[in-house]
C-alpha cells in the first residue's frame, strides 16, 4: 500500500509524470554557502572592509601621516577605563576615538587605512599566485612526460627553500640594490613605482615568486585528472589544437577548486604583509600598515597596550572572515555534497 501512494504522488492530473525540475551547480553552492553561517558572517565582515577601505578618506577623522607631537600617547576615557593602569600617566583626549601614537597620529585613522593595504595584498596576491600557478601547472599538466618532470623538479627545489626566507632576502635586495639610480633606467622606473604605491610593488613581486608553487602542483593535478576525460579525446579527434583544448576545454572544468584553494590562501598573504612590515621591510613609512602598528605598539605595550592591540585586533578579524569565507566556498563547491542539505 505504502508503495502504491508513493507511485501515485508521483502521477499528476491525467496520468502524466510530475519531473521536478534540478538546480544548477552553481544555485546549489550559493544555498548552501549561505546556510553556512560562519561563512555568511566572513563575507559580511569581508564586504564591510571592502567598503572602508574605499571610504577611508569619509570615515577617518584625521589624515593618517599627520603628526602633533604635543599629542603624543594620548587616549579617551574609554580606553583608560579598559586599561585603568594607564590612569596614572596618560594624557586623555577625546579628540582621537582609539587614542594618538608615539608620535601623535591618529591610531584610528591609520587603521582605517592600513585595510587599503591588507585588502590589495590578499586580491593582488591570490590573483599574481593563479596566473603564474595556473599556466606553469597546466602546460606541466598537458604535455607531461620530460617536459612535466623538468618542471616539477624546478618546483621542488623551489620548495626546498623556507618561502618566508626568500621573500625576507628578496626585499631586502630590493630595498638595499634600488637606491640612488640614474633616471630613464628600469630598475629606476621599479624603484619610483613603488614608492608611489607605498613599497606595495616589491611586496607583489616577492609574494609572487614565492607563492605559485602550491598552485601550480595543484594545477597539474587537476590538469592531469581532466585531460584523460571523454570530452577532451572528442575534442582532439576533431582536430582541435593544444591551446583550444587547454583553454577552451581544461581549464574552465577546474578553476573552481584552483580559486577556492587560493580564496583560503588570502589569510596568509595577509598575515605575511604584516610580518613583513613588522620587521621594517614591508611598506614605505608613513603609509599605515597593520603590521607596522603592532610593530610600533609592541615597544610601549606595557605602558600603552591599546597601540598594538588595535591593530592587532584588525588584522585577526580580517584573517577570520577570510578564513570562515573560504571555508564555506569550500564546502559549497564541493561536487560530494551536491544536493546534501
């Protein structure tokens, strides 16, 4: 019986089968990623640092370079009642919402604008990481054989050496070598570039050459998996060439999983802007970096606490709701939970 009302619901009006129409790839990821809450919330932090960044002149209150020394260390009251052991020896103000530095500037200000910077490195970043990554893994990938064992070792020695080490020697030569130049020469044009971009240029270039190994091993296996598919053979049997097949037909079918893989690698282009700039070799002073305030804090955080955890703070919650965000993308994208709730 319970059989017979199953095949009846599925009967409509004069006999003809109901058909229920599917969802597309593409509206089964976006229910899911937004019944993903922690992801929901990344994206909504993620967009309202988006939207700062672009706003930053409106919503700072003060320019972020401009130093009153006369105002140096000062805070308002809320932040001395959140660390009342500063009641003692700071100066309140009110006239800067998270307090003024060592030097006077506003901390709040300089934080709004350091978001300029983390943003552009974790969009440039993943982007410089995919179009090297992508072509080097699936022209690997393609051809094969001597051609993807050259390759990949060349990876592999890569590899071998600490990626955080390259970059500190890559900007170190950078910022040591591209001083003092004769105008009208490359390396001149480079140096100038970057300081018209707050020293942003070098860190892209040092991100870039140490970022794509990753990339490119995943690119191949991907590449690898596609090219022995039905659809590729048709492809070639019709005498469709090398570049037809790989852009055409490779690579649409697995750059979803390639820009998942790098939307969980923005936190860490993130994290590596900001030890750079610790360490005095990431962007050009006075451009406000998060790194650089932490670094800055850290001197006075006995006294001043509030100067290294403002920032610091930022910087957690940027890389969370990346983190949360690329998660989720994940997990929608992910063809093994298609249809699952």
């Amino acid at each position: 019986m319970a059989q017979a009302n199953i095949e009846l619901q599925k009967i409509g009006a004069g006999g003809a089968p109901l058909t229920q129409k599917r969802e597309s790839l593409w509206q089964d990821a976006l229910r899911r990623l937004v019944r993903n809450r922690a992801a929901v919330l990344g994206g909504i932090i993620v967009f309202l640092l988006i939207l700062m960044a672009i706003s930053a002149p409106l919503i700072a209150v003060k320019s972020y370079e401009t130093q009153v020394l006369t105002d140096e260390n000062k805070a308002p009251e809320w932040v001395v009642a959140l660390f009342p052991t500063m009641k003692s020896y700071v100066k309140i103000s009110a006239d800067y919402p998270l307090g003024a530095d060592y030097v006077g500037r506003d901390i709040f200000s300089r934080i709004v604008y350091g978001a300029r910077v983390s943003l552009t490195v974790a969009f440039i970043g993943p982007l410089i990481s995919l179009i090297i990554g992508v072509i080097y893994g699936a022209v690997s990938g393609y051809f094969g054989g001597r051609v993807d064992n050259i390759m990949m070792r060349i990876v592999d020695v890569l590899y071998a050496f600490p990626s955080i080490l390259f970059i500190i020697l890559l900007m170190a030569f950078f910022r040591s070598t591209l001083t003092n130049l004769q105008p009208g020469t490359l390396a001149y044009a480079l140096s100038q570039l970057d300081a018209r971009m707050g020293g942003l240029l070098f860190i892209f270039i040092g991100i870039g050459m140490t970022s794509w190994q990753t990339m490119a091993r995943l690119t191949r296996g991907q590449v690898l998996a596609a090219r022995e598919k039905e659809y590729i053979e048709a492809a070639r049997t019709i005498g469709a060439g090398n570049l037809r097949i790989m852009f055409r037909h490779i690579l649409p079918n697995v750059v979803g999983p390639l820009v998942v893989a790098e939307t969980l690698a923005i936190p860490s282009y993130i994290s590596t802007e900001a030890f750079l700039s610790f360490i005095g070799l990431g962007v050009n002073p006075p451009t406000p970096s998060w790194g650089s305030m932490i670094s800055d804090g850290a001197t006075v955080i006995r006294s001043y606490p509030h100067q290294a955890l403002f920032p610091a703070l930022a910087l957690a919650i940027t890389m969370f709701a990346f983190n949360f965000l690329g998660d989720g993308l994940r997990d929608a994208l992910d063809p093994r939970l298609r249809g699952t709730q």
